[in-house]
C-alpha cells in the first residue's frame, strides 16, 4: 500500500525492506526528485496503543540512520547523494485506512 502511494506520487523504489542484521531495517528506499529517501512504513490498526507516527521513538530513529548509512557505505556512495528520512503512517479511522507521508520526519547524521 504505502509502496503504490508513493509510485503514484513520483517515487522510485529502489530496495524494499532492506534489512542490516546489526540494526535492523528500512521498509523503503526511494528515489524522488534526485533526493534517496528512507521510508520507515507504520500501520496501526487501533490508537489504543498512540498513533503511528508516536510509535517511531528515538532508538528507532538511531537505528534507521545507521542502516542507512550503512546501505550508501555498501553502494559506495556515502557523502555523494542528497538524503532525507520520511514517514509513512497508515492507521485506521472508523474502518478506513488514512496515510500520513511525513516528508523530513526526522533528520541523522550520515
């Protein structure tokens, strides 16, 4: 879902759930106007527990930035390419699903 609203939107994906085993993985690598994006996806099916965008706290913010630093050292191109962090929350509001794209979400040192 989150993959198809950002093609309509004019992003190219490049890698889905690229997983580091030493931190953990990015749901989304997209392309966007010459800018790499990482996208972390959220889905929550009930506010019981906050909303999905609340559930990205700062240890996964941490992990998120080291994996995608690790993923531009793998392809060589750490420091070359512009980079932003986005989010997308998909949670469901009287039984329908609302997504939130939350451009620059967070930023992290790369």
């Amino acid at each position: 879902m989150a993959s198809s609203f950002l093609v309509k939107r004019g992003y190219r994906i490049v890698v889905r759930n690229f997983h580091y085993s030493k931190y953990g993985e990015i749901d989304i690598i997209a392309v966007h106007k010459k800018m790499l994006v990482f996208i972390e996806v959220k889905f929550r099916n009930s506010s019981e527990y906050g909303s999905a965008v609340e559930s990205i706290n700062d240890v996964k913010r941490r992990r998120i930035i080291k994996t995608a630093r690790y993923f531009l050292s793998k392809k060589g191109i750490l420091g070359k390419v512009d980079t932003r962090f986005d989010v997308i929350a998909i949670d469901t509001v009287d039984g329908k699903e609302k997504i939130d794209h939350i451009k620059n979400a967070f930023r992290g040192e790369i």
